[in-house]
C-alpha cells in the first residue's frame, strides 16, 4: 500500500534538488513509461489510478510479467504526483547514476553538445532529433534545463530512455575532445552553408539557445561554424526546429 508520506515523497521528485539527493525521477504516461521500462534505467515503481487499471488491462499484464511493482492509488493521489494538465493516470519512479564520460573507451565518431538551452520544451524536442538520428551521445551544459526534468521527458517522448545523456559537461571536457582529434561544429546564425560542408572523421555539433547564440567560451574554440541558409524575413530558427536541419545533414 501506498501511504500519504510516500505520495509526498514521489511528489518531491518533480523538483530537481529531490531527484539530485535522491538520484530518483519521474517518467509520466503510457509510452513514457513503456520505453522506461525497457531501457537501462531501473524501476522502483510503476504507480496507475484504479481508472487506468480497469481501462488498461494488458499493460498491467505486461508490468506483472516484468516483475514490476506496481501500486494503485486514488485519482487526488495522482494529480499530487502528476506534472501534467490531462493525466493519463500512469507514472513511473525510475533510478540513476550521474555517467561519467571521461571513463567511455570507446568514443563515438559524432557528439552533440547542447549550450545555454534552458526551455525544457526544446530540451526534450532536441533529444527526439538526436534519437531520431542516431546520435546516441549528448553531452549537456551546465548552463542548460536539466534532463531529467519531467517536462524535458515528456517533450523527448521517451527518447531520454534510448540515448546516453551526460548532463552538467564542464567546459574543460570540450578542450580535452579537441585535443583528441574532436573537431568542434558549432551551429550559429552566421557560417558556412550546412548542405555544402564536409564532416571531419570526428566531430561535435552544438546547438546553442537561438536568443543568446554561442556561448563565448564554444565561439573560441570552434573549427568551424555551420548555419541554415535563410531565404525569408525570420530573425532566427527555434534551436529544436534548427537541431532536426542540421542533425539530418549528417552522413554517418
């Protein structure tokens, strides 16, 4: 059974200092919370309404036959959980580790830096492109929204399950790639036409916030700055419309 203290504390965990001293998060909805299940990440518990259980009978079957506890509770109990307007009446508390990129041996040929997008919304949309993509690599900014914010989730629709995410990237992880044949792509309002450039062997993109650009620190130490050639009066590209543009000129 579920008591009232363990409704707050699941409720704490939409707050980032919680899932940070918890190493504890949130994953709300049916498809959210399928893909969870089948990713890296473990389960704690699988929380449904009685509503979602009597509707939602084969999932229930699938959550038994993977072992998964999982708990009833009251629709009230739900909305003091959920992070959304229309709840499906379905959340999932999953755990993690902190990664560590500096112990990966081997280092993939494309990365994806994200700098200063503190929108969860293009967060989470930005990670659906890298997924779409096959980018499974992302390193994020300090200075960026946090991952595993539940907005960032649903916005990814499910992609932070099937991607290797590396949040709070000091600065100084940048240099050392470079220094280890990494050339740096950064996407900026002004450069060379996408469609025109040739990757290196190694590479990083960075998608940086379309308000403030690159932060000064990526300007220094880019090789190359890559842009979407403009044919209308916009002033910028959403970052998340632009990530899909660029992230589909790549040829692995």
């Amino acid at each position: 059974m579920i008591s009232k203290n363990d409704i707050k504390y699941i409720a704490s965990l939409n707050q980032k200092k919680f899932r940070k001293q918890e190493k504890r998060f949130l994953a709300e909805g049916i498809k959210t919370v399928l893909e969870g299940i089948e990713s890296y990440y473990p389960v704690d518990l699988i929380l449904v309404t009685y509503e979602f259980a009597e509707n939602n009978k084969e999932i229930l079957r699938v959550l038994k036959r993977k072992n998964l506890r999982t708990e009833l509770i009251n629709s009230q109990d739900f909305q003091k959980i959920s992070d959304t307007k229309n709840p499906q009446g379905i959340v999932g508390v999953f755990r993690f580790d902190k990664l560590n990129f500096s112990i990966v041996k081997e280092l993939p040929k494309v990365l994806v830096y994200i700098d200063n997008v503190s929108d969860p919304g293009n967060l989470g949309t930005i990670l659906r492109n890298c997924d779409w993509f096959g980018i499974n690599e992302v390193l994020i900014s300090t200075n960026s929204a946090e991952f595993l914010n539940p907005k960032v989730i649903r916005a990814s629709m499910g992609s932070v399950f099937h991607l290797t995410v590396y949040d709070d990237v000091d600065f100084n992880l940048l240099i050392e790639l470079k220094s280890k044949g990494y050339k740096i792509m950064c996407s900026d309002l002004e450069g060379e036409n996408i469609s025109e450039i040739k990757f290196p062997d190694k590479f990083i993109i960075t998608l940086s916030s379309e308000s403030l650009g690159p932060s000064e620190e990526i300007v220094r130490v880019a090789d190359k700055f890559i842009t979407i050639p403009k044919f209308g009066n916009a002033e910028s590209l959403n970052v998340a419309v632009a990530s899909g543009i660029v992230l589909s000129r790549i040829k692995f």
